[in-house]
C-alpha cells in the first residue's frame, strides 16, 4: 500500500472513533439524532458533489450504478439506526470495538459454513482471537458479567453492526472500484436517501423531534460533518489503488481509539482487560485478512 494511502486510512481511523464518541454521546436522541446529522452531511456536502456531477463525473447513470447507490443507503441506515441503538443501551468501549472486529470475523464464519472454503490455521487462529477479543472487551475478565441484566446487549448490537459494516463495505467498494462513482457522491445520496427515509419520524411530530434535538445540535453537526469525511478517506483510498483486503483491516485501529476515547473522555470503565480484548482482537483480525 502507498504511504499516501496508507496516511488517509490512518487519518480516517481517528475521525471514525472520533464522530462515534459524538455519537455515544447524543445516545438518548436515538433515529431523530440519525435524521438530523444525515440533514447537515447532505447541506454541507452538497457544494462538492454538484461540483463533481456539473464536470459529468462522480456517478454512473446506469441502473446498476443506481442500484447500487441504492442499496449503500439502505445499508448504512440500518447501520447508523443499530448503532445509536447500541449506544443507548451499552458502552461506546464495547459496542465500537466489537462491531469493527465482527465485519471481519462473520465474513470468514460465511467463507467457511456458506462457500465451504477450507479454513487455514491461521484462519482458524484469528477468528479464535477475534472471539476471545470479543469476550474481553465485554466481560473484562468476569465471565459472569454475561449473566448480568444487559451485559449482553452491547455485543449483541455491536455483533449485528459489525455484520452490517461487512455488507457495505463490500457494496462499496465494488462502487468506488468497479463503476466509478465517486467516494463523496456515493456517500451523499446514500445520506440523502436516508434523510428522505427518516423524514416521516420527524414530520409526524415536529415539536417532539425538536425538543429531544434540544442541546445536541452541536453534536449532530459534529457527527454529520465527520461520519462523511472518515468514510470518504477510506473509499479515495480504495480508488488510489489501495487493495480492500489491506484497507478493512487497517481501519480497525480505531477499535484500540475508540476504547481509549470511552476511558479517557466518557470515564467508561474500561480497565485492562478491555484494553488487552481491543489488542487481542484487532490481532484476530489482522490474521483473517492475511489467511
């Protein structure tokens, strides 16, 4: 990988950790938080994508192109939606760490049961460490926290992120790469289509979606202008020729930002068993994007 793309999935790691710690932080606002930081990514990115499709380029108009662009919006909703729902109910040191390393994991488990690939040692090693990773970072060492009220919520949420992040990381990258849309273009309709798709939660009761906005829109603008900027670095670096299977793995440093982000600003109790699960399982997942 070039330094130039290495340099921009690196910068993009920080900026994803960062706008998810915004967003841990607008938990309790839930789908209106999601409509709202969808609606400033779409007004201030608007400039540059007219831009780009005023010169003739940036999309596709075929009805694969389109499809496509359709699909990464439905995905990303249902990303962002099970996000803030993992927020709301668990730690931003648990969710986060765990839904980046279950991409990679469920990714290999459908290699294995669905393609019937033949799982390498190494293969083998890493979805192991993977899990064990997993299992620190929600227990920190107790195994009876699993027995508790809710001590399984946050893996679960983050389990079912970490399968949609694999959905349209895929999706994606078969945009940028193969049909030439443009990173920011992909990435502002996707915001616009789930702008229209949450609108009606907002248009059917205006005064509440506005009162439980009340004090988070700082953090909406924070989130809509970074959420499209830390994934726009990593699709410019897939279409600089940077290869998919270096690219997903890299980003997972943001596991380890994440977790240092949610103790050292949330004062989450993260404790160095989390910090060891974070190292164990981006370790799991450098392994299953080598095998």
């Amino acid at each position: 990988m070039a330094f130039a793309s290495l340099l921009l999935v690196v910068l993009a790691s920080f900026v994803h950790a960062g706008w998810n710690l915004l967003a841990k932080r607008a938990a309790p606002v839930g789908p209106v938080f999601v409509f709202a930081y969808n609606l400033i990514a779409c007004i201030a990115y608007a400039p540059w994508v007219l831009t780009q499709l005023l010169r003739g380029e940036g999309i596709a108009w075929t009805g694969t192109g389109v499809g496509f662009v359709l699909l990464s919006g439905l995905i990303h909703l249902a990303y962002s939606l099970c996000l803030q729902r993992g927020y709301q109910v668990a730690d931003l040191s648990v969710v986060y760490p765990v839904a980046r390393g279950t991409g990679p994991m469920l990714s290999t488990l459908g290699a294995f049961l669905i393609l019937h690939e033949m799982p390498s040692g190494q293969g083998l090693v890493g979805l192991l460490l993977v899990i064990a990773g997993i299992g620190l970072i929600a227990t920190q060492g107790d195994l009876s926290a699993f027995r508790r009220p809710g001590g399984q919520a946050g893996v679960r949420w983050g389990t079912a992120t970490g399968g949609l992040i694999a959905a349209y990381t895929v999706v994606d990258a078969i945009a940028v790469k193969t049909l030439g849309i443009a990173p920011v273009v992909l990435d502002w309709f996707s915001n616009l289509l789930r702008f229209f798709l949450l609108a009606p939660l907002v248009i059917a009761n205006p005064r509440r979606a506005l009162a439980a906005m009340r004090g988070y829109w700082w953090i909406a603008l924070g989130v809509g202008l970074l959420s499209p900027l830390s994934y726009i670095l990593v699709l410019a670096a897939l279409t600089s020729g940077a290869p998919l299977s270096l690219v997903a793995p890299m980003r997972e440093m943001s596991m380890m930002v994440g977790a240092l982000m949610g103790m050292l600003i949330l004062r989450e109790q993260v404790g160095p068993w989390r910090l060891v699960g974070c190292g164990v399982l981006i370790a799991g997942v450098l392994l299953l994007s080598s095998a």
